[in-house]
C-alpha cells in the first residue's frame, strides 16, 4: 500500500505539471493574441467605423441641404416670372411698392445660399469617402488578422490535444503499476511488496528485440526522460529524469512506446516521457 500511495502521488505531480503546461501555452499561444486584438485593433476599427457612421450622416444633411437651397430659388423665379407678367389688376389700378427686397436682391441671396449648400456637399463628400478609405483599409487588415487567429487557435486545439494524451498515459502507467503490485507473487493479497523495487539502473531481462551486437538499428535517436519512470515488467525500462538514452521505433509496438537501450539495458519505454534531442 505504501509503494502504490507513492505512484499515486507522483501520478497526481505529473498531473499538476501538465495542466500547468497546458495553462501557460493556451494563454501565450492562444489567449494573449486574441485579448491584444480585442483590446487595440478591434476597438479602433469600432472607433473608425462610428467616425464613417457620423461622416455619412453629415453627407445626407448637406444633400437635403442642396435639394432645399434650389428648390427656394425654383420657386423664387416662377415668382418674379409672375410679377413681370401684365394683368388685369395691374392695368387698373397702380403698383404698390412691394414691402419686400427687390427680386435681384433675393435672387442673389438664394444664389448665395445654394452656392453655400453645393460648398458644404463637395467638403461632406469628401471626408466621406477619406474614412471610407480609412476603414475599408482597417478591414482589409482582418483578413491576415483572421488567418494569424486561426493558426494561434490550431496552437490551442494541439496543446490540449497533447494534454489530455499525456493525463490519459500517466494514468494508464499508474494503473499497469499498481496492477503489477496486486498481481505480485510475493504479495498475492496486494499488501505492502516485501522486496524493495530495483533502482532504475539495476539489470532487468532482456525483451525480445533486435540483437544488441550489431549497434543501433537503423531510425535511433537520441531522448532525454523528461520524469522517472519506474518499470512495470520485465519488458519495460526503468528511467531517471534527465538520462539520455538510445531510442527506436519497432515494427508492431504500440505507438505510445518505443523500444529504448542503456548500455547492456534495453526495455520499452512510454513516448510522454521522453524529449528527443537529436
């Protein structure tokens, strides 16, 4: 009992160090980018986007404005067109002078205004279409945006890929672990073992695999054992943090493990435990 209380709370320690590793990489890879973005060039392109919103509004008043100030100086002329024309009034009794300015003075007056009114227009339009070209600019930004969000997503959905894969293989080593100590011969009740486990670098018997005599096979690498790793059986190797070890991939091996030599030693060893440095 006590053995399998330690490879539970070195399980949990495994645990904990990988959800932290998962932690850091979502918010460097994947949380960070997309706060920077909310928080700066989303908020200006909401910014400018108001900016066209008001600019438009601006443009649809001096338009109302124009169609307004000619209207009045339509109507200004059919009224002085009424006026040079002889009637009968006018033939019978004399004019009145008219309590009013003189046509040419309001004549001058709407020509001013709709003079002013086409002004304004010209200077709306323009500043339109400058914050159109502002934000459609900004706009155009996105799309690279989107794409660089989309691969820093792809981050995300990767590291808790690799998460959850390595959770699920230090749980399933714990359970082959303490499957090993209940199915003991020398503890058959699945109490305390009554030998003491080899350390990590104490002889096991060799597993089936390619001769040692003819060196490395081909496809060996280089690992480093990110964790120790104690061996549940006879085909598996023990492992020390840090140890680099030769590292093989055989034909017909579950893919979670690789076949691995220290020296004279060779067992399988699980891949989340090891960082290949060549």
């Amino acid at each position: 009992l006590g053995n399998s209380l330690v490879k539970c709370g070195q399980t949990q320690q495994r645990l904990g160090q990988a959800e932290k590793d998962f932690v850091s990489t979502s918010a460097n890879n994947f949380l960070t980018p997309l706060k920077n973005f909310l928080e700066g060039d989303m908020k200006t392109i909401q910014k400018e986007r108001k900016l066209l919103e008001t600019k438009r509004l601006d443009l649809d008043a001096a338009k109302s404005r124009v169609r307004k100030a000619r209207s009045q100086a339509a109507q200004q002329q059919d009224a002085e067109d009424m006026l040079v024309k002889p009637g009968l009034i006018e033939s019978c009794f004399p004019p009145v002078p008219p309590l009013r300015k003189s046509p040419e003075r309001e004549e001058l007056d709407h020509r001013i205004s709709v003079e002013q009114a086409e002004t304004d227009l010209r200077n709306a339009q323009s500043e339109f279409d400058r914050q159109s070209e502002i934000t459609k600019l900004l706009l155009e930004g996105i799309s690279s945006t989107h794409a660089h969000h989309l691969r820093c997503l792809n981050d995300f959905i990767e590291a808790q890929t690799t998460y959850y894969a390595q959770c699920q293989q230090y749980m399933q080593d714990l359970q082959r672990q303490l499957g090993s100590y209940s199915t003991s011969p020398n503890n058959p009740q699945g109490g305390l073992p009554t030998d003491i486990r080899p350390p990590a670098y104490e002889s096991f018997p060799q597993p089936s695999a390619p001769p040692a005599g003819n060196g490395a096979p081909s496809g060996a690498r280089k690992a480093k054992a990110l964790y120790d790793y104690d061996a549940a059986g006879s085909k598996e190797l023990s492992l020390l943090a840090d140890e680099v070890i030769t590292v093989y991939s055989v034909p017909g091996m579950d893919p979670d493990w690789m076949m691995g030599e220290r020296g004279s030693q060779r067992g399988m060893v699980p891949v989340t435990y090891l960082e290949f440095v060549d």
